[in-house]
C-alpha cells in the first residue's frame, strides 16, 4: 500500500510541473501497475478517462493542475500494483537506494558537516581574539563557579600580569592574590577586595562601579551578569579623563574666583543680546537682583532696570541705538558714562568672534574727581599755591610768541641762600612757613603783568614782561635781593636771616624756554661764585666756561678710572715730644698736562658731579691700607665729604676697607667740618655714633668757622678739634686771632679733648701754640704732604730732629 501510494504520488508530481499529456502519463502507470485516470474540467465536464479498474488494493489521489490553454482542471488517479513478483524487484531497489540514503546521512554527511563547522568555528574564533584583544578596555569572562573563561591582553597590561598568568580556569581569588602580588589593587586587602567583587557577582542587574588603585590608576568596571550565574566585565583606564576632570574643576573654581574677585564688573553677551556670565562686582556695581543676574536674561531687560532704579538715563531709545552702534561696530573701544545717581563708570567694550561683547565696568567717580584736583595740581605748588615749573613753562612759550613787538621778556632764576640750614636747624615746618613767606614777598616785587613760579624746593623763577630790558630785570633783581634780605618773623621763630642770588636770562630769537631757563641758571651759578646776595645776566662766556668745567669733570673722571689720583700724607707731630702722631691724608691729581693738583681745585667739582661718593670710599681704603705698614702708635686722619653721608653706607665702606687692611679702628681718624653736619644732622649724627662705637675717633675740622660750631660741639663728643689755618696765620699779630686760638684751645683742654693746629709755618707760630697749651700741630714748617714712597725718610729727619 506504501508502495503503491508513492508511485501515484510520483504521478501527481509528474503532473504538477509538466504539460498534462494523458496517453504519456497511463503508458508511465501502465509500466508500474494499473491506473485508472479521470480529468474533470472547472464547470464539472469530464474532459479525459482513461485506464481499466485498478485491483486491490487502491490508491487515490486528487490534484488541480493547469492546462496547456491555461485552463485549470481536476485530475483524479486511482491505482494499484500488477502482482507481487512485479513489486518485489522494485522493493528490491527501493532497499538498496534506501541502505545507500542511511549510510550517506549516518557516516559521509556528518563528517564533512562537522569538517565545515570545525572551519567556520575557527574563522569565528580568529575574529573573536583580534576583536577581544584590540578593545582599548580590559575584558574578562567569570562562570558560575568564579572561574575565569577569558580575558583579553589589555586586562593583563592594565594590571600589570605577565601573559599566560591567569590561563581559564583561573579563580577570582588566585587573580586577587597575583594582583596584589604586582601592586595594581586598590587600598584594601585581598579578603576585603574578595569580598567586594564576589558581592557584585551575585547582582543580577548591570553595575558599573570606580576602583581607585594604590599605583594612581582609577578604572571604571562595568559588570554584568550571564544568566548561568557568571559574570562578564570590562575594565576602562579613566585615569587621565578623571585628572582632567579634577583639573577641569580646579580651573573652573580658579576662574570663578578670579571672576568674583575682580575689581572691575564684567558682563558677557551672547550674539542674541542675551547674558552670558557676569561677575559679583558687575551685579553690585548696578544692584541687580537674583533674577535679572542669571545666564539668558536679555540685555534689554537688564538695561530697563538699571533706568527704572535711576542709573540710565532715561531716554531708552537713545540708549539702546548708542549700544546697538557700539555692536554693530564690532571694534574695541573705551568711553565713560555718567549715570543719573551721580557716579562716571569707565567701560571697556570687547566685541566677541561670532558676535556678542565683553564688558569690564570700573567705577572712576572718585577717580574723576582725583584728576581735576591732581591737574590744578599739576600746575600749581601744593604749598605756596604758586604755578610750579609746568605751567611755567607753558607761561614762558605764551610769552615768547606773544605778538605784541614792543614787549621784551625777562627770565629771572632765584634760589635762598642758607635756607638749608635754617630747614635742618629750625625744622621743616618752619621751613615751610619761610618758603610761604618768600612767596608772599616775591608777589609785592613783581608786577601784574609778570608770573612767578616755584620750580622746587628753594628755587623760583619770574618772567618779567616790560619795555626795557635789561634794566627792568636788573631793577626788579635788585628789589628782590633786598626784600629777601630783611628778617623774617614767622609764627614760632622771629628774625630769621637767609638771602638769595638771582640770574637774569634775556631772551633770544632763537632760544627755546628749556635753554632760556639754562641760561638764567647758569647766570645764577656764577652769581653766588662771585659772593652771595647779588645778580648776573647770562652772557655766552659763561656757557664756555661751563663747557670748560664739563671738559675738567670729564678729566676728573678719567682721572679716577685710569689711577691719576694718589694719596700724599702730611704729619701731624705732637707739640711736646717733637715726634709723628699721625698723617693726614690728602688727594692729589697728577694730570698729565698741569702738574701735581692740589684737592682744593677739583674736590668741589667732584662734590657737585657726585664723584666724591666713589672717590671717598678709595680714599679710605688706600689710607687704611698704607697705615697698615706704620709703627702701631702712628693713625691716619681721613677727611670726609657731606655727601659720602648720604645712602647711609659710609660705615660699611669704613669697616670693609679696616678689614681688608687689618688696621685697628683705634688708628683710624676721620675729619668732618661743619657743612657736614648741616646736612641732614640727624643722619650725620646717628652714622658717626656708630663709628665712634667702633673705636674710630672723630675730628671737628675748621673749628671756630662756623656759627654752630659750639652747638654741635654739645651734641657729640668729639675726640679733636682742629684749629683753622686761618686763625693760625694771625696768632702772633692779630689779637682778635689770638684770643678765639687761646679760647679754642682751653675749650678743648677743659672738655678733655685734643686740639690741633692747622697750617703752622713758622718756629714761631709753634712756639706760641705750644705755650697756650696746643696739643698737635701741622703746616709747612714741619713738612708738606709727601708721597708714600718718601714717608720713610721723612720720619727719620723728624725724628732726629725731635731727639
């Protein structure tokens, strides 16, 4: 029956995929067995019958099939075998073909089925470890059991495990163990660290968590779960993303702070007028509230406030095209803006790439109000309110491009004769209250059409305008010598006595005011050279003669620099014993064209170009160093300058050249005169305290000159005093000479200290100091200043001659 229903299946295969062709079909069936077929049309008619009566046992079958017009139909087969000796042959071979089938599928087909799959498993296992070790993130698989499946290359670099150090198979704990072993754990121990991971494995939810390790690193894993109770998870170095973000915050607070911390209001505007940031200041500066300070508000809206709290002015529209063109621009730029409570804001106006501007806002109310006092001031003296030396000269250019032809101009130049002493001695008040008051009388002398000016600290300049000149200027000169002249009486001091020396410049076609006021203060400079109170009118020589002096200080300092200038040393010989108790140094130039020059015809000029500062300090050193190689009993006098005081380093340079030179401060005697204690008395006074402590004496030279000489005799112990060579040359034939030497002398013998006298030439002149009681003397009659080359044969001739 199984048969018999395949050969009829067959027959309605055969049907279905050809043309229907009756006779070919029965002459197939006929070959197998008995076959009767019926083809039944689409409206019912019987188209086609053909075949005898099939034998038991029947088979039907029923198929729709399609004809060779298109028409389809019903085709109905029944069929059955012939006999069984027809059958068998063909269960014979169906057997066969069915031996063959099972042997294919059982033994040829699985074996090359497994060949291809064992292939396609290793292609996809290729690509499985270039994908699993080129990931940028470690990759491990975990089972059931905590067991490692897999891990990837980067896993094992990131945590410092050498290749093949966890094979599969390998426990969480045994990784621990070899993770900790390399250092790349985090700060807890491996139970602890056990724990942690095996807690996460039980999860059943994704989970991402940060491992911070002990060698710097942060990882980030993300673990999640497999449904057979493992796990998967990769493991991400985010180490430099997490410092950037730290350094990222720290910059973001960093400028926040700096922001906030600004002097100045800052505002941002995107291109859509909307706000960026502002800082604190920005916010107090216009008192904008919470809402009105937060980024996106509009410009507009801002603006609006601040005109409806009275710090805009009140025409918006006027407003708002002014900031419209300032944007529209598109260029840096600076304005002030006065608001309507009273307060100037200076802004700086920064437009931005892309659109929108940058604002910084700085309150200069204040300020403002500081620059119209500081621009009087800048033209005026703060203390007599006279114009100072600015608006003097912008006076002077006015006047010398004046049109009217039958005025003539004038330059007078002014300074006040001993007004430095009486500032040092009186006080700088009282200073001032007499620089007021030199003011007040310099207004009475001159006329309204004139000007006068305080250029600085004594000096005063008047530009005189009058149709004779020079005998306007010399008459107006002379007014002002002589009203300078008359006493003052000030509030806290009367009578006080200064004078003053004027230089006259007369204007020339050619002369600029710089030159102009030259002029007149070279004209002064020579004015108080040929004796103080009286006046010069600038005349070309003088400027020659300056240029002359120029050339000599340019000498000086060549001088200086190529060792022209040398140290001669005069003794001083103690009047009783006959012998040398010391030397005096003194400066001598040895010019190549002049000869030898005694220090009187170059030390002022080296005082006056500052020279004497550098000059001092060689001095001493050479003397300190030349002392050095004396008998121990011997010293070596050094005269100073006022200015080797000033910088207050005198004292250092002394001790620096005792040092070099290793001679006891005890042999070492400094001279200062009275001018020096004029300046800056009380400096003076504190850096020859200090010198005194070291143990070097100290010696008041020309005493008896000066008019406070007694006075400061008072306020410093001096160790000697020295007799000017003035009073000496009159000993023997000026009374008046006499009596200050003898008054000198017994002042100084009473007081403990030791006199010496200066500029003795004479036996006589010694004679009659050493009966009033003169301790030491000096002068030509004993010797001249020598080299230091002949000091030795000059200590042998006195010598003898004392014994």
């Amino acid at each position: 029956m199984a048969d018999h229903a395949r050969v009829a299946g067959s027959l309605e295969i055969a049907l279905r995929h050809h043309s229907v062709n009756p006779e070919a079909s029965l002459r197939t069936a006929d070959n197998v067995g008995t076959v009767k077929l019926r083809l039944i049309g689409a409206d019912g008619e019987m188209l086609l019958q053909r075949g005898s009566e099939p034998a038991w046992p029947r088979v039907t079958r029923e198929a729709t099939v399609k004809l060779a017009d298109g028409e389809e139909a019903r085709l109905e087969v029944e069929g059955s075998l012939r006999s069984a000796f027809q059958i068998i042959p063909l269960l014979t071979l169906i057997g066969i073909l069915l031996g063959m089938l099972v042997y294919y599928v059982g033994c040829v087909l699985p074996t090359r089925v497994i060949d291809r799959v064992l292939s396609a498993l290793r292609v996809q296992n290729r690509r499985f470890d270039l994908a699993v070790n080129n990931m940028s993130q470690g990759l491990c698989f975990f089972d059931g059991d905590a067991r490692l499946i897999v891990c990837n290359d980067r896993y094992l670099e990131m945590y410092g495990l050498p290749a093949g150090s966890v094979p599969p198979g390998t426990t969480l704990r045994e990784i621990v163990d070899r993770r900790f072993e390399v250092g790349s754990h985090p700060k807890m121990t491996p139970e602890e660290y056990v724990v942690w991971r095996s807690s996460l494995a039980v999860i059943d939810r994704p989970v991402d968590t940060v491992s911070h390790l002990i060698n710097g690193a942060t990882i980030l894993i993300r673990h999640r779960p497999m449904p057979d109770g493992g796990w998967v998870a990769t493991h991400e170095d985010i180490t430099d993303a997490e410092d950037g973000k730290q350094r990222l915050a720290q910059q973001m607070q960093r400028f926040d702070a700096a922001l906030n911390n600004m002097p100045h209001g800052l505002s941002m505007f995107d291109a859509d007028r909307r706000l960026i940031v502002c800082n604190r200041k920005y916010k107090e500066m216009y008192r904008l509230p919470a809402h009105l300070a937060v980024p996106g508000t509009l410009y507009e809206d801002i603006i609006r406030y601040r005109q409806d709290t009275n710090q805009e002015v009140s025409d918006r529209a006027l407003y708002e095209r002014e900031a419209r063109e300032r944007a529209d621009r598109n260029k840096a730029m600076h304005y002030r803006k006065p608001l309507m409570d009273g307060r100037i804001i200076q802004i700086d106006f920064e437009p931005m790439f892309g659109g929108g501007w940058v604002t910084t806002h700085q309150d200069i109310t204040q300020a403002t109000e500081a620059e119209a006092k500081i621009s009087h001031m800048a033209q005026h003296d703060a203390l007599t309110a006279l114009p100072n030396r600015t608006a003097f000269r912008e006076k002077l250019e006015a006047a010398l491009k004046a049109p009217d032809r039958d005025t003539s101009v004038a330059v007078l130049y002014l300074d006040l004769d001993r007004f430095k002493v009486v500032n040092d001695t009186l006080g700088h008040a009282l200073g001032d209250e007499l620089l007021e008051a030199v003011a007040g009388r310099l207004k009475l002398c001159i006329d309204d059409t004139d000007t006068i000016a305080r250029l600085g600290g004594d000096e005063f300049a008047i530009i005189q305008t009058a149709a004779k000149q020079p005998d306007a200027a010399t008459e107006l000169a002379s007014r002002i010598v002589s009203a300078i002249a008359y006493p003052f009486d000030l509030e806290r001091h009367q009578g006080v006595t200064i004078g003053t020396s004027v230089g006259i410049a007369l204007p020339r076609v050619e002369d600029d005011p710089v030159s102009i006021l030259e002029h007149a203060d070279l004209a002064l400079y020579f004015a108080k050279a040929n004796g103080r109170g009286g006046y010069r009118i600038f005349d070309p020589s003088m400027a020659r003669d300056m240029l002359s002096r120029r050339a000599m200080e340019r000498e000086l300092r060549h001088a200086f620099e190529n060792n022209q200038l040398e140290l001669h040393y005069q003794p001083i010989i103690n009047l009783e014993s006959g012998r040398i108790v010391s030397f005096e140094a003194l400066l001598r130039w040895n010019h190549p064209e002049r000869g030898i020059l005694p220090a009187g015809e170059f030390v002022n000029l080296a005082e006056e170009t500052g020279l004497i500062v550098p000059l001092g300090k060689w001095v001493i050193e050479q003397a300190c160093a030349a002392a050095a190689k004396w008998p121990l009993d011997v010293k070596i006098s050094v005269n100073l300058s006022a200015l080797q005081f000033h910088g207050r380093t005198l004292a250092l340079h002394t001790l620096s050249a005792l040092e070099r030179s290793g001679l006891s401060p005890q042999r070492l005697d400094l001279e200062i005169t009275e001018s020096v204690l004029l300046h800056e008395s009380e400096t003076v006074m504190t850096t020859l305290r200090g010198l005194k402590d070291l143990g070097i004496t100290i010696t008041l030279d020309d005493f008896g000159t000066g008019y406070s000489s007694m006075r400061y005799l008072q306020q410093f112990p001096f160790d000697r005093l020295k007799i000017d060579r003035g009073f000496v040359a009159g000993v023997l034939d000026n009374k008046e000479c006499a009596a200050i030497v003898d008054a000198i002398i017994g002042l100084g013998n009473g007081l403990g200290r030791t006199t010496t006298a200066e500029g003795v030439e004479t036996a006589e002149q010694m004679r009659e100091l050493r009966n009033a009681g003169c301790i030491e003397a000096q002068g030509y009659y004993f010797s001249p200043a020598v080299p230091e080359r002949e000091i030795g044969a000059l200590w042998a001739k006195i010598h003898r001659a004392a014994a």
